[in-house]
C-alpha cells in the first residue's frame, strides 16, 4: 500500500518520524509521499525523503501559507531531486477567511505560471492540489493554466458527487482521507463510487483526519491508510486485495513511483 499523503514534518510526526515510517512499513504500507506547504517545508521534506527509500516529497505552496515569503528559487532546486515526485500542495481554501482569498489566488496564479515555465525546461511534474469549499474558484483557474488536466490531482476530497463530477469532467483525479469512512460525511462516500478505477488514489493526510475504526486516535499515522483504503474496497463493491493493487498501480503511474513501491 502506498500512502501518497502524509506531513512526516507536521507535529505530532516529526518528533518520531523514524518510528512513523517504521510502524507504516510493519502495516504493509510501502510508500509515503511527504507533502510540502511552505518554502522550507519543501526543502526539509525533500531532505527527510533522502533518507528513506521508500519516501519521496512534493515542493509547493499551501494556500494557507500564501502569506508566508516564499522562496520560489528553493521550491524550483527541490522539484530538481529525484525524491520530488509532484508540485504542490496548491489551491484555494474557502473554509478560512485568512489568508484572503484574492492573496491565496495570486499565488496560485504565480504558482501555476512557474509550474509551466518549469515544465518547459524538463520538470513535468504532476501537481497536489488543495481544494476546500472551493471546486467552482478553482478549475476555471486550473483550466486557464493550460496544464493538462489528468496531471492534477484533488487531494482530501471533502465535497459531493456533484463537484467530483465537475472534477472528472476536468478531466482530474481524486483522492480520498479518512474523512471518507465518517457517519457524518454521506456526500463524500457517495462521491467516492463516482471515481473511476483508474483516477483514484488514497491517503491519510496524516497527522490529521484519522480514519475508522480509529478516528479518535491523534494523530493519525500513515500506517492508517489500510482502514481507508478497506473501507473504500467495500463501499465500491471490490475485493481489497483487487483495490489496493489498482490504488497503488495508480499511485505509481501518478507520481512516477518505481515498480516496487507499494509491493
């Protein structure tokens, strides 16, 4: 299994994070890729990644740190590593009023342009995004980009079946948390049987979101991606050990992940 989500830097994991990888490994996960957020976030990730033959990161702007200095010169040299395996985490997040919402899409905008000058010169990376309360801001600015679509991917998908329509009508990808195994998030399981089998991935976007039958365990560990990825076997009708094969298959082609990552 291959958690392609996780912040091996956030609280409540970085403090241990050799104990982390190793718990994921005795779970059967055998991949974890460590999400960037800020300038430095991305530099430390891409140098904990190095460690680990089974981690690899992302370099990228959150949207909630759109306030933050951005070194986009230290985003660009980690993107050069060959333990960077995507661009990101970026988007728009509408659940919070800070940072502004006209801040957050500037940098967005800044983010995308370096993205596809970057590409131009040989980074072709898939991209992370985030995307909270706000499917209809941000594909007309993912669609203007120019990018193509199927090297997005919507992380932590939270909304409906109708915006995961709108996302896969984009032609985009969806991943799931554990938010997915919640009593209290009907609509996001629903989505989640919309997915096709060859755009969906999973996740625990750890140290939050922990799933079921764990949910009240913090902070949540890549190792609980497995009661995820069961639960998202059950609700689509298939056998786990036939889902967690497509998953991980997907996570490879997603990212670029060696064959051996997941096995």
């Amino acid at each position: 299994m291959i958690d392609t989500h996780c912040h091996l830097l956030h609280r409540g994991l970085a403090e241990r994070v050799d104990d982390v990888v190793a718990e994921a490994r005795a779970a059967g996960v055998r991949g974890l890729i460590t999400i960037g957020t800020t300038s430095d976030d991305s530099v430390r990730g891409c140098d904990l990644a190095r460690r680990f033959d089974d981690v690899w990161c992302t370099a990228g702007i959150h949207p909630l740190h759109a306030a933050e200095p951005i070194d986009w010169d230290a985003i660009r040299r980690t993107g050069t590593d060959q333990r960077c395996v995507a661009w990101g985490e970026l988007g728009l997040d509408n659940h919070y009023p800070d940072p502004p919402r006209d801040l957050q899409r500037a940098v967005l905008e800044e983010q995308l342009r370096r993205i596809v000058a970057w590409r131009a010169e040989g980074l072709a990376k898939p991209v992370v995004v985030h995307c909270r309360r706000a499917v209809a801001d941000l594909l007309p600015v993912l669609r203007a980009s120019g990018l193509p679509a199927d090297r997005f991917v919507f992380h932590c998908f939270t909304e409906g079946p109708d915006d995961a329509r709108r996302v896969l009508d984009f032609g985009a990808w969806i991943s799931f948390t554990g938010v997915v195994t919640f009593k209290g998030a009907p609509e996001v399981a629903e989505a989640a049987r919309l997915v096709p089998d060859d755009r969906i991935l999973c996740e625990t976007d750890a140290p939050y979101l922990s799933p079921e039958p764990v949910r009240g365990e913090r902070p949540c560990r890549p190792a609980f991606v497995m009661h995820t990825a069961r639960f998202l076997a059950a609700l689509r009708g298939s056998e786990f050990a036939a889902f967690e094969r497509t998953v991980d298959a997907n996570a490879r082609r997603f990212f670029g992940l060696p064959a051996s990552a997941g096995c």
